[in-house]
C-alpha cells in the first residue's frame, strides 16, 4: 500500500512538470521544473525496487539521474 501511495505521489509529480511544460505554464529550464522531475523520479525508482521492476529501475532511475544534472544545470545559472 506504501509503495502505491509512493508510485502515485511520484508518477503525479512527474506529470504535472510535463503537463505544466506543455501547457506553458512552466519552462523546462526552471528549478521548479527539473525538482519535480528529480523528486518524482526518485519516488518512482524506490517503488520499482521494492517490487524489483527492473525494466522500471533502469527508466526511473535514469530519469532521476537526468533530472539531477538538468537541476545542475539550472542552478548554476542562478
């Protein structure tokens, strides 16, 4: 049930930043954007290795790792 709440509460994180990018309502290049990513990857991959999804560690996890640099990034124009 935990892991659900984690999968939901990241996979809702990481679809606001796209629908919010999308919509432009928010720029790609943003702080705000790019911890959105990072966090609701994270929350993403804990739930992929508590039910040992692989394929999903692999995905979430890269994509938690993109978002860290593309944070990176951002931040150092700040």
């Amino acid at each position: 049930m935990l892991m659900q709440a984690v999968s939901i509460g990241g996979a809702l994180l990481i679809l606001s930043a796209f629908g919010a990018q999308q919509l432009r309502r928010m720029d790609a290049e943003t702080v705000r954007y790019q911890l959105l990513n990072l966090i609701g990857g994270i929350f993403l991959t804990i739930a992929a290795v508590a039910s040992r999804q692989y394929g999903f560690i692999l995905m979430e996890g890269s994509w938690a790792v993109m978002s860290a640099a593309g944070l990176w990034r951002v931040s150092r124009r700040l």
